[in-house]
C-alpha cells in the first residue's frame, strides 16, 4: 500500500491522522478475527480530541480509509491463500 492510498485530507505529514487509521484498523482485525486485547493509547487522546474539534468528521474519514486498508489486507491473503473469488 503506498502513501497514495493515504491522500487527502489525511497526509504522510499528519502522524496523528496516519496513527488513528492504523489504530481503527487493528481494531477492526482484531473485531474480525476475535483477537482480544487492549488497545492503550492514552497519550495519543489530547491529539485525537484536538484533531476532532478541528474536524468533527476526521473519525468518519478515518474509519473509512481504515476499512479500505483492511479489505486491501484480506483481499491480498486470499489472493495468496487461492481463495480469492
């Protein structure tokens, strides 16, 4: 996946924005293959409520290039698994 993928609004200059869709997304996998764990980012807070009050659509923008990453991620496993439809 390259930085392409992670174009507008979000940027490889927003590290912020970068740790909050690799953040959803594990959680997402985790959700999806009933992985258990705890997800303790406690310093990152200040910078995610900041981000969301500069953008209260941020976490839907998040969420859904989050999404994507995951497809893409499955979508390569059952290419090299020969599961692919």
């Amino acid at each position: 996946m390259t930085s392409e993928f992670f174009e507008q609004p979000f940027s490889d200059s927003d590290p912020v924005a970068l740790r909050r869709i690799a953040e959803l997304g594990v959680a997402f996998l985790c959700a999806e293959f009933s992985i258990d764990g705890s997800i303790s980012h406690a310093t990152y807070i200040h910078d995610y409520l900041k981000l969301l009050e500069d953008d209260p659509k941020a976490i839907f923008t998040a969420a859904s290039k989050a999404q994507a990453a995951v497809d893409y991620l499955r979508q390569l496993i059952l290419v090299e698994t020969g599961r692919a439809a």
